[in-house]
C-alpha cells in the first residue's frame, strides 16, 4: 500500500503493476457483499461427494479436444492466448461454429462488429448454412454481458477479449490489471454455478505472457497457447495448464484461405519437403505431450568473415546450441572455433528437450563435413559434456512412430538399464559417445554394427 503512484512496485519489482483503490468508510450492505459460487456453502465430508466422472462435451475438433483432455468439461472456463494475428479468433469462430450444431453458443465480441464477424463465419464456412444455434453480440459491459447469458441460457459462452471487457462499478479502464481480475473472477463464478462453459481470448504482451495480472490464469481452469511464425503455415495449440487433463498436450492446425485445418499426421507434413541426402539434415523424434514428432533439423556450418564466430539458433535453445558446440569440438575434434554455426528446425517449431541434441550435434557435424546423414535414419538422445549419450523417455513410442513413417535405422543411446523392448522392424544402433554416433550416422569407415530389435 502506498499514497501515491509509483511505477515500480519496491515489494516484487514489478512495473505498472500498482492500482488504485478507492476505500469508502459505509458499512457493508447486501450489495457490497461478498459473492460466492452458489449462494450458500456447506462443508460434507469428502466419502459423501460424489465421484462420478461428469460427461465431458464433444469436440468435432479432433486437435482441440486432444488439448483439453477429451472434450470441454461442463462449467469449466479455458483461457486462450496468443501473438496477434496468430489465429485466437479464427480458432474459436471454428469451434464455436461446430459446437452450434448440437449445443447453443453466445459468442461475445469487443474487438469485432456482428458484420464483420459473420464475414469471417462466410469465408471459414464456405457454402454451407451457418448454424442457427451460434447467436452473435458485440459488447464490453459486463454486465449487460451477464444479462444476455441469462436470457440466451447458452451451454457455451466465448468472450473475445477479457482486456477489452470491463465492470461498471470500477473507476479504471479496460484492460488494467484491476478490470481484468474482477471480470475473469465474475466469470468463472458464472461458469461454475451455471455449469455453462467459458471461453474466454487473452491478449499477450511482447514477452509473450498473458497481459493483465498472473491471477488470471489462476482463475481459469485450462490455459491454451496458439503458437507459431505468422510467415508460416503451422499452428500449434499447446496446453500449459488444464484442471481435467495432461498439460504439455499439443495440436497441430495448418492455416490455410478457409481457416485452420486440422494435421492429423504432424511429422509427415513437416518432412514433406525434406530434401534427401543434403549434407547438414538430420531427423529427430521430439515428444509433445504424449505424441511423438518427427522434425528435420538443418545444420549449417560456414567460416566466418569476423573476429568472433556467430551462432544462430531459430528453434532450439540458443544455449543448448552453444552447449553442443562445445562438446563436438572438445569430444569430436571438430574445428568450430572459426565457424560461424546456424542451427534451425524446419517448420518452425520450438523444440525444447534435450532428446534432439544428438540431431542437432549430426546436422552441424555433417555440414562441417560435407557429408550426408543416412537418409534412413533417425537420431534420438541427450548429449553430456563429457560427450556421452543419454536416454530420453518414452524411447519406445518414438521408435514406432519413425518406423511407422519408413524409417529403417534408429540411433539411440546404449541402454544400461532394463527397459520395454523396442519395436520390432527397425534396426536399432546403439551408441556410447557422440564420437560413436558421428561415425554411425555420416557412414565413417570405424561404424559400429547395428542390430535388429528383439
């Protein structure tokens, strides 16, 4: 608490995080009351409430039911975010136009008139009838926002944005951390003594977080990410939150002149171009929440023209980049001190584990080298600094998805510990070192034998 204004706050250190607070001296009245969920609370013992798993609802949308865990949960509310123009509201008028074929939907805008949403509607749509369930408003009042719901008695409800809706009763504007934090906390009440399922769109900040204070997403239940490169076709929806579900899930849709297209098979489009036998490609096999990936990374060696080599790295970790370097030129004895290194994962994809290390370290090898990686081949392990190879998790789930896309020859860490047997059609060759898997993988003359999985 303070007199006046500050812009940092000398607690968290936070900026423009400071709000104002008019505090009025009358007694609480029923209107100034605390709300809560359904009216009247009584505590039961936890033996006497009931366990039944409710039915969740049906998502046409095989990619978005997949991220929030099988369906939408009745009185559940999902915060969407997003860089603008990624999709957020391209995704939702998707979903909201599919869900009106068996449920009723109220879809709130604040940014976007009726017209020009059903413009947008006409154009996903193509030439079918647009449903008659899907009911449209333009509005920021929150208020006036709730009086609808009670007349419409939607089962879903999608507000576009939360930093564009606003209270009445509260001096500051849309979109302060003060509005934001009392229309999420209004709406959730909503959703959780209705039972109607909230939506609701969040704009992001340059950093890339949701804008407006961190309570937001701890209101909601489920918090979804729509990444992506604007200049590229893919979209990923990732789950970085969900109450009713495994987090880290991911769904891939390809933006296309209809809108987003669901890709059923994500490692098959992203190695659809992939030119066979170029020196510097190598595949790997990341894991996105329970689905394993194939990606192609591309390595690219080049001496520099400058006193200090350059390293760039457009979808791994640039630390990770830096850490493989060095390994492959204190362990490999690859001369990249006066190499300027570029490291990128096609597709745009943001590629986080460390389970690609090994692809990545091949690529930037077999560019310095000028040889081709095994076309048939797929590389799969962590890298240490000493330069040995590690095991990932869920060793066995990749495997099947590489020999499922016709790839004959894996390179995976020696495995030390007992484990579940690999699959069978597909030549496993198991390495120790990075040294040993260079020598694997870029057809050197000491190559160690691979063999068949048991």
């Amino acid at each position: 608490m303070a007199a006046s204004y500050m812009g940092k706050c000398p607690q968290c250190g936070s900026f423009n995080s400071m709000v104002e607070e008019v505090v009025h001296d009358e007694p609480v009245t029923k209107s100034t009351a605390v709300r809560g969920l359904t009216g009247r609370s009584t505590p039961r013992s936890i033996g006497d409430v009931s366990s039944d798993a409710e039915d969740r609802i049906r998502v046409p949308m095989e990619e978005f039911a997949r991220v929030l865990g099988g369906g939408i949960v009745p009185g559940s509310i999902v915060l969407v975010g997003g860089d603008p123009g990624i999709g957020k509201s391209t995704l939702m008028l998707q979903m909201a136009m599919e869900m009106a074929a068996q449920k009723r939907v109220l879809y709130v805008s604040g940014e976007e008139s009726e017209r020009q949403i059903k413009m947008r509607a006409l154009r996903l749509n193509g030439k079918q009838e647009l449903p008659k369930n899907l009911l449209l408003v333009t509005e920021t009042n929150l208020e006036i926002i709730l009086n609808h719901v009670n007349e419409v008695k939607p089962d879903l409800l999608i507000v576009d944005s939360i930093q564009t809706t606003y209270f009445s009763n509260m001096d500051s504007s849309a979109g302060s951390v003060s509005q934001v934090r009392e229309c999420s906390s209004q709406l959730r009440e909503l959703a959780k003594s209705s039972g109607i399922s909230v939506f609701i769109i969040g704009h992001v900040t340059k950093e890339g977080t949701i804008a407006g204070p961190r309570v937001l997403e701890h209101v909601v239940d489920t918090v979804l990410y729509l990444e992506g490169d604007r200049f590229q076709a893919y979209r990923l929806l990732r789950s970085v939150k969900n109450r009713f579900g495994a987090t880290s899930e991911v769904g891939v849709f390809e933006m296309r002149e209809g809108g987003l297209v669901e890709v059923a098979n994500p490692s098959e489009a992203f190695l659809a171009e992939r030119m066979i036998n170029a020196a510097g490609s190598a595949i790997a096999v990341t894991m996105e929440g329970t689905r394993p990936i194939l990606v192609e990374i591309q390595g690219l060696t080049s001496p520099t023209q400058f006193g200090n080599a350059r390293r760039t790295a457009n979808g791994v970790d640039f630390n990770r980049l830096l850490l493989i370097a060095a390994v492959l030129t204190r362990r490999a004895g690859l001369k990249l001190a006066e190499q300027d290194i570029f490291a990128n994962v096609v597709g745009g994809l943001q590629i986080d584990e460390p389970a690609a290390d090994m692809a990545v370290a091949v690529a930037i090898a077999s560019s310095w080298r000028d040889i081709p990686v095994k076309a048939d081949a797929v590389l799969i392990g962590e890298i240490g600094l000493a330069g040995e190879l590690r095991m990932p998790g869920q060793m066995p789930a990749r495997l099947r998805e590489a020999q499922k896309l016709g790839f004959k020859i894996a390179i995976v860490p020696k495995a030390l510990r007992k484990a579940e047997p690999y699959p069978n059609g597909i030549e496993i060759i198991e390495v120790r070192s990075i040294h040993d898997a260079l020598n694997a993988a870029l057809k050197m003359p000491d190559a160690p034998k691979g063999r068949k999985a048991e």
